[in-house]
C-alpha cells in the first residue's frame, strides 16, 4: 500500500504575490494533489488578518481530512498561528514540543502517531511536523532537541517515522549535519520550493527512517499554487516496505 503526503507553508492563506488572503487558492491547491496526510505551517486560528478563521479545522473540511490537529506555536495580540496536520486516517497521539531557543521567535514541532490500514491490520506512523528557526545554529539545535525527545526515541528503527515541514534550510546542511547520523534518509532532496512565483531555496523538506520508501517527489507548480503562498507544496509518495 502507498500513500501520499503534501508539506505546505501556506503563510496564513495570503499570497506571496498579491499580499491578499485567500484560503480558497490554498484548498484548491491542496486538493489538486490528492494528499492523504497533510503538513502545514504558518496556520492561523482567529487572528484578524485571517478573518479570525480557524484554518485548521476549515481546511480539514474543505478537503475532507477529518482527523486534526493543531499547534499553537506564536500567540499573537489576538489569535495564534502554528502547525496542523490533516490526515484521511486516525490520528492517535499528539505531542507539542517547545523548540524555542530564546530570545529567537517561538518554533515547535507537532508530532503524532497516525493509524493507516493495511489490509486487515493497522500500519503506525509517526510524524513530525516542524518550523524551524532562521539562523543555522538555532535549525541544528532545534532538530538535535526534537531527535531526543521520548515520542520519538521510543521508535524502534524500523518504525515509520517521517519529519517533514519548513526547515529553513538555506544551504540543505541539515541532512548531512544532523539527520544522516540519527538514521534518516532525505525524499525530497533539493526541491525548490522558495519563493513560490520563481523558486530558487529548497526550504520545504521531507525526511523519513523505517519501513517506508518513496515512490516519487515533487514541488507543487500548479499557476494557482504559484499564487496561494510564497512557499510552494512539497509533495511525496510513500509505500510501506514491510507488510
């Protein structure tokens, strides 16, 4: 069985071009791939910016991914906005882990344990669902931080666990410098997908360890993808490895 999982930085629902928001060109954009679980950053939940919208749960509507969660990563004077991820399956767990490293902006990741059927049994994957800091330092010791925490050292190898999300990642060092020597290979490698109307940064990125292998990997480049953020979709098909 394969599946698939899109990573998207939909930057509140306004356009990396046009500045105005939109949450329609992010569903559209979302639904044009198909995705059974997805990834997202910069959500916004009643902030007036947004229309005071809970974004999460309309994009969970609109593309009809029942099963949510939801981060609350940076507290505004009104509202917040943070990570979500959207699945067609059961979502079992979740885990909001601080990666703030003060005085930087706040960062978290979302982490949870998804339920997949598999024929007759039920397939557990982990995933982890980050934004990390702007400087370099702040991305490796943030990573470092998550990599330790119980929800995923509790993860046998062999355990499908998939971190993806906005890494921030400039120069693509964090493969090499971090998540290499913690087991993970990358399956999306240098993507572009910043900024969304001309990329030229492979920010967004997708990386796995377990039984899992990726079939495919793409950027979303969809005209009106172009438009819906100023980050594009990251998108990847994954099959299991072992029954």
């Amino acid at each position: 069985m394969h599946f698939r999982l899109l990573s998207f930085n939909i930057h509140k629902g306004i356009g990396g071009i046009d500045r105005r928001y939109d949450l329609g060109r992010v569903v559209e954009t979302i639904n044009f791939y198909e995705p059974d679980v997805v990834l997202l950053q910069e959500v916004d939940e009643e902030v007036p910016r947004s229309s005071h919208h809970r974004q999460a749960e309309l994009l969970a509507d609109a593309i009809k991914l029942p099963h949510v969660a939801f981060q609350r990563n940076v507290r505004l004077k009104v509202g917040h906005y943070g990570n979500a991820i959207l699945s067609r399956y059961p979502l079992t767990e979740a885990f909001d882990i601080d990666l703030t490293l003060p005085p930087k902006k706040c960062r978290g990741a979302l982490v949870t344990r998804l339920s997949m059927p598999v024929g007759e049994l039920a397939k557990s994957i982990i995933l982890a669902n980050v934004h990390l800091g702007l400087a370099g330092f702040e991305r490796q010791i943030q990573l470092r931080r998550l990599l330790a925490t119980e929800c995923l050292n509790v993860a046998r190898k062999r355990t499908p666990l998939i971190i993806a999300g906005d890494y921030n990642d400039v120069w693509g060092s964090l493969g090499r410098r971090v998540m290499d020597g913690a087991g993970f290979t990358a399956a999306t490698g240098a993507i572009r997908t910043f900024p969304a109307a001309m990329p030229l940064r492979s920010l967004d990125r997708v990386f796995y360890r377990g039984d899992l292998k990726p079939l495919r990997a793409f950027a979303g480049h969809t005209q009106i993808a172009k438009r819906a953020s100023d980050h594009l979709p990251i998108i990847v098909e994954f099959e299991f490895t072992r029954k």
